[in-house]
C-alpha cells in the first residue's frame, strides 16, 4: 500500500496537487455582443433642430449610438483585454491583423459598438510607433509644411502613428438582407414575419398591455395629444406601445432629465417603469416565450453554428499537430461580432434548445463569449466549451459533446431554405429566367431565320437574272455558229 510507504505517498500526493493547480489553457474565443445605448428605435419625427422623440425631446437622430453606448463599448472592450491579454494570455498586447477577426451588421451602432469596444481591447497607448526615417516620409502628397505643428506633437511623443497611440482595426461587414446572416429578422426571412405576428397576438402579450393601458393609459394620452379626439388607448396598440416603451428606455440610459419629470407625471418610481418598459421587450424578444421560438432560433442560427464549430475544429487540430501558436487570417483566436438584440436572443435561444441554458433579455452592450477551453492533454476529448453571458457563466460543455449535439440541431442550407421560402423565391426567379431564356431564344431564331430567307432571295434573285443573261448571250450569237452539219438544199428546189 503506497499509504504505508512515505515517499510513494509523497509523490502521489504531490501529483494530485499538481493536477488540481494546473490552470486550464485558453485556445480560443468568440464573442458575440448587442451595441451600446442608442436614440429611440422609432415614432421620432423631423424638426428644424434634427430629430425628436414622441414626448417632444430632440436627439440627434435614429436609432444612432449615443456616447453611453460607445463607453459601455469601451469597458466591454477593456474587460476582454484583461481577461485574453493579461489573465489567458490569448493575445498579444500589440495587435496582430491575423489575431483578431472583428465583423458586424451593416449599421452605424453596430459599427460603432464595434470600433469602441477595439479601442478598449487595444488601449490608446499600445500601438506601434514610427521610426524617424517613417516619419519624414509619413505625410500625405500635399504642399511642404502644411501638417508641420501635427507631425512635430506626434513625433515630441515618440514618432505616434496616431494621437494617444491608438489603434484601430478593419470591420468586416455584410449587408443586413443577406440571406444565412440575420434570418431571424423578417426583412431577411419572410417566414419570421408570421412568427412575429402571432407574438403580438399571444394572450401573455395581450394581457400585459391591458395591465399598462390601466396603469399608464390615461396618463400618457394627455401627455402625448393636446386634442380631445386624438386621445386613446396607446398602450393597446402594439406600435405605439413598442415606440413608447424604447423612448423611455433610452431616454433613462442616456441620462435625459426628461424621463425624471415624465416619472413624476406618471406617478411612479423610475425603476419600476422600466421594469415595466423591459418587461414589454422581453415578450418581443425572439426567442422568449414567441410562438416556434425554437424553429426560429435553430434555422438563424445554424449558419452562424456551423462557421464556429469550424474554427473550432481546425485549432483543435493545429494543436494535435503541435502547431499551437498559429495564428492567421483563416484561423484567428479571438472572433467578435457585432449585432443586435434580436440576434442575440436568438443565439441564446439556440443554446437553450441545444443545451437547455437560460435566456437573458439583451439589455444594450450584452456580451456573450464561448470560449474553447483545453484541460489536459492534446486529445479532442481534453477540450470543452466554456457559455458566458454578461460574465456569468452559464455552461461547461465537453467539446465532443458540443460538436455532436450541435450536428443534431443544426439545420442544413435546404432546411433553411425551406423554412424562409428561398425555394418558392429561387422557383420563381428560375421561371423568370427560362422565360428570359425562352424570349431570347425566341428573337434569335426569328432574326435567323429572317436572315436566312433574305439571303435565298437575294440568290434566288442572282440565279434567276444569271439564267436570263446567259439566255440572251446565247440568241445573240446564235449567227456566228456554224452548223455542225450544213444543210443540203432538196434536189426538186
């Protein structure tokens, strides 16, 4: 028994230690997030002065971050730095183009979410400086001695590239109508739309904004119409209450002192009405609680699903290769994308199908991470995958368990294309296009055709008048023929 023989002992117990204080390697990282506090989403109208909101407050326009979302951004930023840079160790301090891959939809917020929360990852401060030879020749092809007060603070400093030393990075983006990127909304997917509609039909829906018509109704009727007969039930209509209920939550974000007076009009402690206000854009939410949430969630997500399982794979087998350090633009270690609630909700709802985890509402500048995470030795079993929301962690999934389950859910492309009606879409345009094909077909055997009965006339005609000249040659010369046998004249002549 190794009990009774203290050095064995020792090293048995010193192995345990060494197995429960060794620190698990972080190999890769993808984060999806919802951009930072914005402008109202909607019922804004123009004014001389730019744009206001249904309660008559000016902002600077719709729907556009605002300077709370781009420090949120920030911070998110700055929490990745400490947790891929300085804890883990994932990335350089420095940043490497072939490290990080950042990529967002295609509107300002996510934009700017996204280049706000790079300046957190990569503080000002960390970029790479020019040498002096650099600098000289770092000026663009204008007149001599323009920019000479810019170049000598940025060189008194150390030759800056840019002020403060920051940095910036490319943002891939794509169009918000392609089809496999945001499926779950329904200007991309048209079978959303139905989904949509019955959401605002459920009975947990309808009850809710029955609750708020008796408890702000009145109220924000007299606030919101001047006139007797434009007055009613705001809250009933699910428009009126969508836009409502956003102005409230962005004015209190985006520290409007309007929002404190609107509290005191309404009779009710601020944190209460947006309890409420939030309460209504968790039922909105793809997602949670909408009528085939899953099938919805499970269709969008699936392209997204399938990309991330890839990268996943091919660094899980750059590592049993024993190439650990690779790094590049087809294998970065650090994925960020940025999005929107709906996006969001729908990636959570995926998980929660899949790996029956929680949902939590969005709020502005929400983070979601998985993190490919190695225990142990280069096998494949060695890995897991780590499920974090808002820094909480939700779920340790062993990696081949994550990759086989999710190879059961994910939905193919002609699943998807199914589910969102592309194949009644490519039907008809496969239809126009043999019609096209047919039309065309059409014209050019008609324009040969033509050709061709132009063409036998013209010879027709040649042949004809050839025919009739050789004819007339032939009578004209007939005199100058000499019989072959001349003609003896009759004896009786």
């Amino acid at each position: 028994m190794i009990f009774t023989n203290p050095p064995k002992l020792f090293i048995f117990l010193f192995f345990i230690i060494l197995n429960y204080s060794k620190e698990e390697d972080l190999r890769w990282a993808f984060e999806i997030f919802r951009h930072g506090a914005r402008t109202p989403y909607s019922g804004m109208t123009e004014d001389p002065s730019g744009f206001i909101d249904c309660f008559g407050v000016p902002w600077i326009g719709i729907k556009e971050l605002t300077g709370v979302g781009l420090r949120q951004h920030f911070l998110v930023g700055y929490r990745n730095r400490m947790r891929y840079m300085i804890d883990n160790k994932l990335l350089k301090e420095t940043y490497d183009p072939r490290e990080v891959y950042l990529i967002s939809t295609d509107s300002n917020r996510t934009i700017m979410s996204a280049n706000a929360q790079v300046q957190g990852l990569y503080i000002p401060g960390t970029a790479l400086n020019l040498n002096e030879k650099q600098a000289k020749v770092a000026v663009p092809p204008v007149e001599e001695g323009i920019f000479d007060d810019e170049q000598k603070i940025l060189d008194d400093n150390g030759y800056l590239t840019l002020p403060n030393g920051m940095n910036i990075m490319p943002v891939h983006t794509f169009f918000n109508q392609d089809h496999f990127i945001q499926l779950q909304d329904k200007k991309v997917c048209p079978k959303s739309e139905d989904i949509y509609t019955k959401n605002q039909n459920r009975k947990e829906v309808i009850e809710f904004l029955d609750k708020m018509t008796q408890k702000y109704g009145q109220k924000l009727s007299n606030i919101l119409y001047k006139k007797e007969d434009q007055k009613s039930d705001v809250l009933k209509n699910y428009t009126k209450a969508y836009y409502i209920f956003d102005t409230i939550i962005s004015q209190y974000t985006e520290g409007i002192d309007y929002f404190d007076s609107l509290c005191e009009k309404l009779n009710v402690d601020k944190f209460e009405l947006l309890n409420d206000s939030f309460t209504f854009f968790e039922l909105d939410l793809i997602g949670n609680g909408i009528d085939n949430d899953k099938e919805l969630c499970l269709h969008s997500m699936s392209p997204i699903f399938d990309r991330l399982l890839k990268w996943m794979d091919a660094k899980i087998n750059k590592d049993i290769e024993g190439k650990e350090d690779y790094t590049e633009y087809d294998l970065p270690k650090f994925v960020m994308f940025s999005a929107h609630d709906s996006t969001c909700g729908a990636f959570m709802g995926f998980m929660k199908e899949v790996f029956g985890t929680e949902i939590k509402y969005p709020f502005f500048a929400t983070n979601i991470n998985l993190e490919l995470v190695r225990d142990g030795g280069k096998k494949k079993e060695n890995y897991k995958v780590r499920y974090i929301i808002n820094d909480d962690y939700m779920k340790d999934i062993n990696y081949i368990d994550f990759e086989k389950k999710l190879k059961e859910k994910m939905k193919s492309t002609d699943d998807i294309n199914k589910f969102c009606g592309f194949v009644e879409e490519n039907k008809n345009e496969k239809k126009e296009e043999e019609e096209e094909t047919n039309i065309t077909v059409y014209i050019i055997v008609n324009v040969v055709l033509s050709v061709i009965s132009i063409i036998l006339i013209i010879l027709i005609f040649i042949t004809i008048k050839k025919k009739k000249s050789n004819r007339t040659s032939e009578i004209d010369n007939m005199d100058n023929i000499e019989p072959l046998n001349p003609v003896k004249g009759s004896e009786n002549e």
